[in-house]
C-alpha cells in the first residue's frame, strides 16, 4: 500500500509572521498616511474603503476557534480588491499578504459574492418605469438623443480554457471567454448586467439567451409607454429604445444602424446619431477596464468564479461613480421574501431576430427626425 502523505507544517513558518510581516499589516497601513497612494491601491479612497467594509464586513466575517485565528474581514476585503484591481495570480496575492494559495482563491471567491449581494440593490436595481424615464432624460440632454433608455454591447471576458468545455468558450478572437452584456446609460452607470454567456456566441445571441432579452422580446421590462417627442408632435408618439451595434436585431425597442456601405446621407447621418449615443457603453466598458485591471489580464479561476467577479467589479464600479456625480441610489422596491436577489431571472432561448415592419419603420422615423427638426448643427460637418 502507498504510504500516507505527512503534512509538515500546520501552517508555514512563513505564514506565521503574517500579522508581522504581511502586506494588510506593514504596506497597507502605511497606504493609509497618503490618500493619493491608498487611492492608486485600492482603485478607492480609505473613507470609501472603510463605507464598503461596513456594508460588505457582516457578510465576510468569520469566527476565531480554538486552533487558529480567522482572517479579519478588512484584510479579506484587501486581498479581494487587490485581486480585482490587478489581476494578479493567486499565488502572487498569496505571498504578499503571508496566507495560503488556497486560502486567497477562497477569500476572492467568497468576498466578490459579497460585495455583489450587498451592492447590487443599492446601485444596481433593476431599473422601473421611472428610471426608465430618467435614464431617457439623461441622453436626451447629454446626447441629443430622444426616448433611448440605454445602450447595449457585449464584452468578451478573456478567460484560460475551462477543462472539457470544448469550443464552448472558444471566440472570434481565437481566444476563451465569457461574454458580459451590458445596458448602459448617459452617466455610464450600468444598469444591467448579464454574465457568463458562452464566448462561441455573438452579442446576438448573448441577447436573445439572457434574461434581459426574453423581457426585452416579451415586454417585460416595464419601459415607460410611447412618448410623443417635443417638437415633433405630428409624427406620433414613438417607443423608448435601446441602441446597440451591427451585431444586435432589429427590434420595436432595440435600434441598430442601417447596413451597409453605400446608404444615403440621411442614413448616415442617422448612423452616427445612434452610434454617437451607443458610445456610452463603449466608454463605460473603457473606464471598468482601467480600473479594475483583471479583465485586462488572461483570468485563469473557473468560469463560476469569473463570473462572480465580473458582477463585483461592475457594482464597485457603480458604487464609486454614483459618488463622483453625486447621484443617489434609487431606495429598492419592497419585494417578496422568496426572491433572493432583484436580478432579472433565467430565460429560455429566443426565437428568429428578423425585423417586423414596425421596427422598420420606427428606424425609419427615427431617421427623418435626426435629419429635420431633431438635426444639430455640427452633424453636417460630421457625415
């Protein structure tokens, strides 16, 4: 029989010394003396550091015992975020702050589900016929663009191959990855996010099997009704709708741009106006991957624990920006014990993306306003 392995060390020798020696207990603390470098750290300034241990600390903490101390929540929070702002390996994590591999890979695992649970509600609910209506006021003043309640692209999460996934992950790009889908508004605020869509699918079909989808295609998502636009009273009252790319449908409340190359200079000129507005969700992908550096990096976690950190860095990235604009959070809806989160629910798969003729000639509507009383004066110069 094959001998019993015999464990060395209880705990290492090195990792003994982590309230001594350990990156929380020397550098962080030190970090704590100058704002500027506590900021460059954490991607937050410590007053926001320590507003987010208070909301995300209850649901970290753990219970000393008898046979060792637990890791306290404001340190498990710092590893967690240094994880999310550099994406560094596990390893590289582990030697800085004195714990175990094992131990950071449980640390990120647990916390990122943390911050999503204890967030999400404050800075990520799901918006209701009066978001909707301030979302649609925001693009209008910023963006010239009447009745767009968001924009919506997807993002390609480079990740290492999952074991006997397959192709399932396997993109475009030739590389593995796990599709984020976002709807954006004129702040750069997401306001939905799904992840964790297989990177073989397009942002076509990233939509039609998300959950924001089927709500999108069944009209669910309680979107504020048609909406006569000032000024343009005698062409009816027109839907508030998302824009999104080439890779998107057609749809009553989804615009994308006319295709093709050879159009006229009125569908051009409504191309730009549209791509002018989607821009946003561009912009927003932009500034999370600055700041949260992992999605810039190879993420080599299972697909489970990408996704959790995917969610975390797009509420932090929420929770952050709410306080740069000085925007509160909409106080959350009372609802039913049964639901666990305000997140949209599964969805089964869609059917055909083909264009009805109304989506047709709402585009088309849409098209002569931004060419005649919905012109400003520089697109000229523009297109």
């Amino acid at each position: 029989m094959r001998p019993c392995s015999v464990r060395r060390f209880w705990v290492h020798l090195i990792l003994r010394k982590r309230l001594q020696r350990g990156e929380y207990h020397l550098l962080v603390q030190e970090l704590r003396l100058d704002d500027r470098l506590f900021q460059r750290y954490f991607r937050m300034s410590k007053e926001v550091f320590d507003e987010l241990l208070g909301k995300v600390g209850p649901l970290i903490t753990k219970v000393d015992t008898h046979l060792r101390m637990s890791i306290g929540p404001a340190e498990r929070l710092a590893i967690c975020l240094r994880y999310l702002a550099t994406g560094d390996s596990y390893a590289t994590i582990a030697f800085s702050y004195r714990v175990g591999r094992s131990t950071v890979a449980v640390i990120v695992k647990e916390v990122a589900g943390a911050i999503w649970t204890a967030l999400v509600e404050e800075c990520m609910p799901v918006p209701q016929v009066e978001d909707w209506r301030a979302i649609a006021a925001g693009f209008q003043e910023r963006w010239e663009f009447p009745n767009c309640v968001g924009a919506i692209d997807g993002k390609h999460v480079v990740i290492q191959a999952p074991a006997n996934a397959g192709s399932l992950y396997f993109n475009y790009k030739s590389t593995h990855s796990l599709v984020m889908l976002a709807v954006v508004d004129a702040e750069y605020l997401f306001r939905v996010v799904d992840v964790g869509g297989f990177g073989r699918s397009s942002d076509s079909g990233s939509l039609r099997n998300s959950a924001f989808g089927e709500s999108l295609r069944d009209g669910s998502l309680q979107l504020p009704p048609d909406t006569v636009i000032a000024g343009s009273e005698w062409r009816g009252p027109l839907p508030h709708v998302f824009v999104g790319d080439e890779a998107f449908p057609l749809l009553d409340n989804l615009l994308r741009p006319f295709p093709g190359r050879h159009l006229t200079r009125e569908r051009r000129l409504f191309n730009y106006r549209l791509s002018r507005a989607r821009l946003v969700v561009e912009c927003a992908f932009g500034i999370l991957s600055t700041q949260w550096r992992m999605l810039r990096r190879v993420i080599t976690t299972s697909p489970e624990v990408t996704e959790l950190c995917v969610k975390a860095a797009c509420v932090l990235h929420n929770f952050l920006r709410r306080k740069t604009i000085d925007m509160p959070s909409r106080t959350p809806i009372a609802r039913s014990t049964d639901e666990v989160t305000p997140t949209l629910c599964d969805a089964p798969r869609m059917g055909s993306n083909n264009a009805t003729r109304r989506s047709i000639q709402q585009r088309e509507t849409f098209c002569s306003y931004f060419n005649e009383e919905g012109a400003v004066r520089w697109q000229a110069n523009v297109v």
